[in-house]
C-alpha cells in the first residue's frame, strides 16, 4: 500500500520541481527557432569610449569613388581640416578600428595604393599598427598625427561589414565643423503613421526614424529639403519622391509628442545611401519639442511599376517592363544584374572603367528600383555578348537614363571579363516570411512550404510536386533570396519536414520565371488538385548563388550555313535518331534528303559550370554512333513561317557536352573522350561542327521562300541556367529552291517584345522552345 502511494506521490513532486525550474528560467525567453540548450547569440551592445584626456580627437569618414555605402577612402578630420591615412603597415586590424569607430559591426577588407582615387589634403596617419581593441585610430601606434613621407597615391581604403553596432551613438567631437561630417547612426527607417498606409505592402509614406543609441528618433522637418526625400526614398528601393497631406501630420504630431534627433540631414540628391549625405545643424529642440516651429519629417515614395497596387490584382505578377534602352540579365534576384544597353536595335553592355555608385544608381532609378545598393565589376553577374557600347561612363546622378551620362564611345581595351553589373535596392514586400524551406541538411534545400490562411488562422504546408520544376525552384530561391535553382524535386521523402504542414496547400502551380513571389505564379484557387498528396511527395528545392549561362554565338551560325543534298543510305544512324523529318521512313535508300547544315558555337557565359542533370550512370548509350547522350534533348532546330507555323524541325541530343575551346588563361575541364565528364566550363564553349550528324535541319519538303530559322537551347529547362532569355537564337532566311541565305541573326527574343511581356501571354509555357515558337508567331 505505501508504494502504490509513493510512486504518484513522487512523480507529483518530480512535476512541481520541474514547473519550478521553468519558471526560475523563464524570463530567458528563448525566442522561435532556438531548442533549448541553444541560447539565442548575444549581441554585443555599444558602450560610448572613455579616452585618455590626451587623446587627438578626431572624426572619420569614408570617401572617394565607391562601389558600396559601407567602403572607401579613409578620411580623418583633425585640427580643422580632412585628411587621409597612408597603407604603409595598415592591417586588417587597423581597418577593424575604423569600422568599429565609424558604428559597423567589422571590417571585412582593406586595400591599399588608393583603390577610391587620390585624396586631398594632409595625411594625417603614416605607419598605423593598431592590435583592433583601440577605440579610435588615434590610439594606434603610428609616426605621430601629421608626420608622414607618403603620397595621395598610398591612400588606405576599408571595406565594412553592412551591419552595424547595436545601440550605436554618434558623439561629435567636433562641434564648430559639424556641416563637414557625414551621417552616422545605427539604422534608418520609414514609420508609418496612418492607419491607411500601416497595413500596406511595401511602405511608402510615414516618418523618417533614426536609430541612434539604441532608441527611434524623429528628424525636424525645419532644414528638411527633397533632396533629402529623394535619398531616404532610394534608399528603401523606391526611384522618387511625391507629395503628401502636410495637414494631417501636423494633427497627429500635435497628439504624439514626437522625440526629435540632435541634428538635420544635408543630402544633395545624388547620394545612394544616407551616410553619404552630410550632418546639417544641431537642432536646438525646445522644451515643448516642437523643433522651432517645425514638425517631423515626412517621405512619401512612389513605388516603381514592379512594386505598385493595383485595385483589381494586388501587386503585378509577371510585369512587363516599358521598353527601355536599358535592362539587367544574369542576377539572381529583382534588382541585379549586368548592365546591357541598346544602341542601333543591338544589346551591349557596359565597361566597368569608373563604374561607381553613382552611375549605378541612375541605371536602378531609370528601371523603377531605388538607389544602387552595389555597383559590380569585372564580370562579377556573369558576361554578355555582342558589342561594348558605353565605357567611362560618369553621371551627375539625375540623369533620367544611363544614357543621358557622358561616356567614352571607344571601347578599347574592354572585353566582356570587365562587364558593370548593379544591385539595387528594392522595397521590402516580406515575400520571404512567407516561405519556408524544412527538413534540408543546410538553410539552401528543403521541402518547400508556404504560409497559407487556413480557418481562420494561418497555418503551413506544402505545395504538390505534380508539374514542379526548375522554372518553379527559381521562384522559390529568389523570393528567399538564396540565389538560382539547382535542382527542383518532385519527391521530398528524405526532407521530413514538420507533420503539421504536411497537407497540400497549393496545387497546380506554373510559373514564368519573373515572378518575384510563388503565390504570383498561376496555381489551383480553393479547389486544390494533388493526386499524390503531399508529405514525402511534396514539391522540393535546392539553391545556389551561382548558375551556369548558355550563350549560342549568332555570328557562327551566320557565317556556317550551307546546303548539302546527302543519300539517305549515309543518314541511317542519324534516322535512328529522329534527326530526320517524318517523310524519311518512306524514303528510297537511294534518293537523297536535302540539309540545311550549320555550326554552333555555345558559349558557357554564367558563374558555374554547365552539367548535364543525369548522372553518368543513367547516360544512354547510342550503338549507331558509339557514343552516350548526357541529355537527350540539348539543342531544337526550328524552320518557321513568317507566320509562326513549323515547317521543319531538327534536335540534338548534348552527346558529347565538352570544353572545344576555352578564352585565356581558362583551362579546359571537360572532355568526352574514353567516356570522360561532359560539361562546359565557366569561360569556355562548345561548337558543334556542321558536318557531324544530326547537326542539321532537313529542308527536303519545304517550299521556296522567307523563313525564321531559331535555335533553342536546354529547351526543356532540363538544367538551371541564369538567364534563359539569352538561349534563343533566331536569323531571317531565304530559300529559292537551289541556294539558302542565313542574315539578321541574333540572340534573345528580339526587339519587338520582350521575354517579360510574352511569357506571360501563353497560356502554359511549358518549355524554352513553346516560348520561342509563340514569339516567332507573334512578331
């Protein structure tokens, strides 16, 4: 009887002590996503430096021709002038110094030899070596403020992180030369204030806060000018600036006493980011806070065509661009890319020879973004093709268009390995809160779920892999801004995921690849459809930050094209094939098919490697010419009406995918011999010759007259490529019945619509090569 009691009895004390360690360590608060046993990571917060008495005081900030906010020259103010610091014995941790000094996180480079161009003035520090605890560059060891043997041309520059220091306080220690500084605070942001603008996405017009020493300020508006609207509205991914209710504002500040910063902000319009611009004035706020008079400032930004409401759709899907002279290709997400130009009906792109941040900036304003959050160099989103159209360029910043700036028109010495490229800032749309990827082996793979309102509330779940693809993944990994696709699966069995979002949310879903969320793409609506279900069988990504781009060269098919009239008996392994029209089953082995032959020559233009999808093991073996198909469809061979109808066809199975040749100092990696790695090196390409098999169109039952010959390649989106755009190749040609003529070829969809416009107008591009037969119906 006493131990049937003391077992409850103890489990009930077990139970009361547990309840109470608990509650002893509740207040940690361990936040969503964090197991127990895995505190959430301290973040270290900003104490204000207590300096030696003696220590120069000084101020810096960060100069010359930059490429991001958060790098540049190294300038110290001291004794009522800017200088520079010289790179002899400057290190990383002289470099984490300045950062820190200046409220970011770390330093993650420097460079010597003035990377952001001569400075001016003094060179106040020569020889630093700093051990990265000091609190200011002054406390380096160096040969003493003002003592220097260098020259502007060993100006030191850094690079820093993009965080910044929480509770981050700006402390002047220069008041009589405050206008000579630049803004320093730990975060910016628009609040909105009216109820009306709260619940919209993104937001457009409120208050403009800064966050400095750990709490939200408002800025007085007496010293507010639009250039300062224009920055702010930049920085948040919108191109300009409007008006706004003045009256309504002044009401609600008269209600809320607003809590003002120390000081006004003094923009010139041109700057790509707030601590660019100039500290304007102490603000001698009143007692009564009201600024003199003033009230907080507002912003009100006007959203490019992207981004904007619309009363019947919510935010446009697909969009269609306007037709620019200008347009991005090759970045992983809305907003990057290399720079391409249109001059003379031809795309070309932009030398990287004194491509700033300002430039970048007036190519992000000009296709509806915000101010340029990067501008790249030397390739760094993959090379185009065609001709260089613009080098040198240099912009004011309020250019309308990138070419409106002045620019050099010789090109010489720029090749595509020095392509500018740009990423933007674009609005906040909190796209990602609502994706998820769950149960992959790293944050880049995983089942695919999606936050959905279920009941009343909003629960997850998963998407049905029935038609899922790579089109599809890249969606995903863009909206989570993890880069491309890599691989898109329709089975997720080995991702086990949470039970509770295992139910089938969205079904049917297609999507043309412009989408910048997958709830923007075409799917089921209430009445859901998944055979499978979902569970193991739900739909599945994994993303990379770089992707392979496959270029066909127009030139070399132009150049290439001849006609041959060939016997049917030497066309027997490519009849095997299917590499012949359907006529050819009742063919003569005697007469002849005539051939429209021709070379290619792919160009592997992306970040990675081309790799076919099959693995080795799974290539198929082809008797007839002894060799292995990696992909049985790499390539579609089109003749086409002027009006859009096909009149002959021809594909080509990748049976040797390999480096023919590679650009200088690129070394060959795929080879197809002794059954060898198939693949096309980044920089390299692969020319199919005109005179092996199946590298052809048969033309034998066509009709004299004008056709649209098109090349399609990785029509089936079989691999994930950067930009599919670019793999059409389409060339006018004439026929007369005894000689054939191939002119006008050229890459991409072509001027009279572009690849955005069209995709969308077909009711389900299932593949490259419907995509490319609907274009050349519609032109």
């Amino acid at each position: 009887m006493l131990a049937a009691w003391s077992l409850p009895c103890c489990f009930t004390i077990l139970l009361g002590l547990l309840e109470l360690c608990r509650a002893q360590y509740e207040h940690l608060g361990y936040p969503h996503g964090y197991p127990q046993g895995y505190p959430e990571p301290e973040q270290e917060q900003y104490s204000a430096p207590e300096l030696p008495p003696d220590t120069p005081r000084i101020q810096l900030r960060l100069a010359g021709d930059k490429r991001k906010h958060n790098e540049g020259r190294v300038e110290v103010f001291y004794d009522g002038e800017w200088g520079t610091v010289c790179d002899d014995d400057f290190s990383i941790h002289s470099a984490q110094v300045v950062c820190r000094e200046l409220g970011y996180l770390e330093a993650v480079s420097w460079f010597p030899s003035s990377k952001y161009g001569k400075g001016e003035g003094r060179i106040w520090f020569d020889n630093v070596q700093c051990n990265g605890k000091e609190k200011t560059l002054a406390l380096c060891t160096s040969n003493g403020i003002g003592v220097s043997d260098c020259k502007h041309t060993e100006d030191v520059g850094v690079v820093c992180s993009d965080k910044r220091i929480p509770g981050f306080k700006f402390i002047n220690s220069m008041a009589n030369n405050v206008q000579s500084l630049n803004i320093q605070v730990e975060d910016v942001r628009i609040r909105a204030i009216l109820s009306s603008y709260r619940k919209r996405v993104p937001v457009t017009e409120g208050y403009v806060e800064v966050k400095d020493g750990g709490k939200w300020k408002q800025i007085c508006d007496v010293e507010w000018t639009k250039h300062n609207s224009r920055v702010i509205c930049g920085m948040f991914g919108f191109p300009g600036e409007r008006k706004y209710n003045a009256r309504v504002y002044k009401m609600f500040a008269r209600r809320r006493k607003p809590s003002y910063w120390d000081y006004s902000v003094n923009c010139t319009g041109n700057e790509a980011h707030v601590s660019s611009c100039k500290l304007g004035h102490a603000m001698a706020a009143k007692a009564n806070s009201t600024c003199g008079g003033g009230t907080p400032v507002v912003v009100s930004c006007v959203p490019g065509r992207a981004f904007s409401p619309t009363s019947m759709t919510g935010f446009r899907k697909a969009f269609k661009q306007e037709q620019t002279l200008v347009r991005l290709r090759g970045g992983a997400i809305v907003g990057e890319g290399r720079v391409e130009v249109l001059k003379n009906g031809e795309w070309g792109t932009i030398c990287d020879d004194n491509w700033s941040l300002l430039s970048a900036t007036v190519v992000c304003r000009e296709l509806g973004f915000g101010s340029a959050k990067e501008a790249l160099s030397g390739g760094r989103l993959g090379q185009g093709m065609g001709p260089v159209h613009m080098n040198e360029i240099e912009c004011s910043g309020f250019e309308k268009s990138i070419t409106e700036c002045f620019f050099n028109k010789e090109s010489l010495g720029c090749s595509h390995e020095e392509d500018a490229a740009v990423r933007c800032n674009v609005p906040a749309m909190g796209f990602q809160e609502r994706l998820r990827l769950s149960g992959g082996r790293n944050p880049n793979e995983g089942r695919v779920e999606v936050l959905v309102e279920r009941n009343g509330s909003q629960a997850w779940g998963t998407v049905c892999s029935d038609g899922w693809g790579t089109i599809e993944a890249m969606v995903v990994c863009r909206q989570l801004d993890l880069g491309f696709a890599s691989n898109a699966f329709q089975e997720t069995w080995y991702w086990p995921g949470e039970v509770s979002a295992d139910p089938v949310v969205m079904s049917g879903v297609r999507c043309s690849g412009t989408e910048m969320s997958l709830s923007q793409c075409l799917h089921h609506g209430a009445h859901l459809t998944c055979p499978k279900g979902g569970g193991r069988n739900a739909a599945g990504v994994s993303c990379s930050e770089t992707a392979p781009d496959l270029v066909l060269n127009p030139q070399i098919v132009e150049q290439t094209t001849y006609m041959e009239d060939r016997p049917m008996f030497m066309l027997q392994c490519a009849y095997e094939e299917n590499c012949l029209s359907t006529t050819s089953s009742e063919t003569p082995a005697n007469s002849y098919r005539r051939l429209l032959r021709f070379s290619s020559q792919i160009h592997n233009n992306g970040q990675s490697d081309f790799r076919p999808k099959a693995e080795r093991h799974s290539w198929v073996w082809h008797d007839c010419h002894s060799h292995y198909h990696s992909m049985e469809v790499f390539t579609h061979y089109d003749l086409l009406s002027l009006n859009g109808t096909k009149v002959a066809e021809g594909h080509k199975a990748s049976f040797c995918l390999e480096d023919t040749d590679c650009e200088e100092g690129i070394e060959k990696r795929y080879e197809c011999a002794n059954f060898g790695e198939q693949g096309i090196t980044v920089g390299c390409w692969d020319t199919y010759r005109h005179d092996i098999d199946c590298q052809w169109i048969d033309i034998t039952d066509i009709k004299p007259g004008d056709y649209i010959f098109q090349v399609v390649i990785n029509p089936n989106y079989e691999v994930p490529e950067s930009d599919y755009s670019n793999n059409f190749m389409k060339c006018r040609c004439r026929y007369d019945g005894h000689r054939i003529w191939m002119y006008s070829c050229h890459n991409g969809i072509g001027p009279l619509m572009s690849n955005i416009e069209v995709v969308h107008r077909i009711p389900e591009p299932t593949s490259a090569y419907q995509v490319a037969s609907f274009l050349v119906m519609t032109a």
